[in-house]
C-alpha cells in the first residue's frame, strides 16, 4: 500500500500549486479509464482552499470525468483484447473476477451498473471499459456517465458552499456511506416513477 500512499499524498499536493485546478482535470480523467486515486480527495482540497470557486472545480471535475469514461468506453469497445492483461496486473480494484461479475449479466443492467458505478465508490474505471466491451448503447451509457459523475462531485461542491470547511471531516468520515444512501434513494425514487406510471 506504500507506493498507493505516495501517489495519493502526491496527488493532493497539487492543491497548494496554481496548477491544481488542472491537475484536477487531467486526474478526473485518468482515473475513470485507468488511474487508482479518484479525483476526490484534490476536489475536497481545492474546494477547501477556495470555497467560492466549488462549483467551477465540480465542472472542472464533471466534465473530465464523462471524456475520460468515453475514453474508458473506447478501450472496451477496440482494444481491449490486446490490453487487459495491463488492467488486471496493474491497476489497483480492477480485478478479473470483479470483471467477470459485471460481465454476467451486464446487457440486462448496464445503465445501472454506470449509474451506480459514477457516484458510489465503486471502480468506475470497470464499468466504462465493460460498457465497450459488451457495447452498451453509448448514449444511455452517456447519460449514466454524465448524471452520476456530476451528482457525485457537485454534492461535494455543494456541500463546501453551504457549510464550508467544517464539512471536511465530516465527508472524510462517511463519504462511502453517504454515496451509498445517495444512490439508494436516487434508484427507489426511479422505482417510485416507474410504479406510479404503471
């Protein structure tokens, strides 16, 4: 876990330069077709350092988020054969059984899989690149994409803008939990619609 602690402590030292808002970016991206450390913990950070400027770094984060899934899907989708030996050997919680579940009956559930995937602390990276591979419609995959990642990190912003630095602890503490209930209510309130339309 050393060298994963070292990467992790490097990405939020990007937090105290001018470049954190890019570096925020270019890690957004990586991290949802390839890259371990989420782009979280330096959103929290810049969003510490600069409450008014929350909602831009949650854009920032949202919209590299969706290009690196696209990116993510485009791997699944062409190379995939020639590259998954890398995944499974060297990117940490992409394993080939956790792969294998997901493949079981992903055609059936693969919106929701992204969905759920994008907010919660799920690999996300697993999903998009699975979504290629079984070629998931790619404009629900999209929507998935783009509704979980941007829920996921405007709370966090949200959060920063109405109670300010005091919320950090309390995010460190239950985000995993938090993201959990989050998806909870968002899949009961999508069952609620769909029985009443019933």
């Amino acid at each position: 876990m050393k060298p994963l602690r070292k990467l992790y402590n490097w990405v939020l030292h990007w937090a105290e330069t001018p470049y954190g808002p890019l570096v925020l970016f270019i890690l957004a991206l990586a991290e949802s077709s390839f890259f371990p450390i989420p782009p979280d913990p330096l959103l929290i950070a810049l969003c510490l350092g600069a409450v008014k400027k929350s909602w831009r770094f949650a854009l920032y984060t949202s919209i590299a988020s969706v290009i690196g899934g696209m990116v993510g899907y485009l791997i699944g989708l062409g190379i995939w054969g020639l590259v998954d030996s890398f995944f499974f050997k060297y990117v940490p919680g992409f394993t080939e059984s956790l792969f294998d579940g997901v493949m079981a009956n992903f055609n059936k559930y693969g919106f929701w899989y992204v969905l759920a995937a994008g907010f919660t602390p799920i690999p996300y990276k697993v999903f998009t690149i699975a979504s290629g591979v079984f070629k998931l419609n790619f404009f629900l995959f999209l929507i998935a994409s783009t509704l979980s990642r941007s829920l996921r990190f405007f709370v966090v912003a949200a959060l920063f803008r109405k109670f300010g630095p005091r919320i950090k602890i309390f995010i460190d503490k239950y985000f995993n939990l938090l993201a959990l209930l989050f998806f909870i209510l968002l899949i009961g309130g999508f069952l609620i619609i769909k029985f009443i339309i019933k």
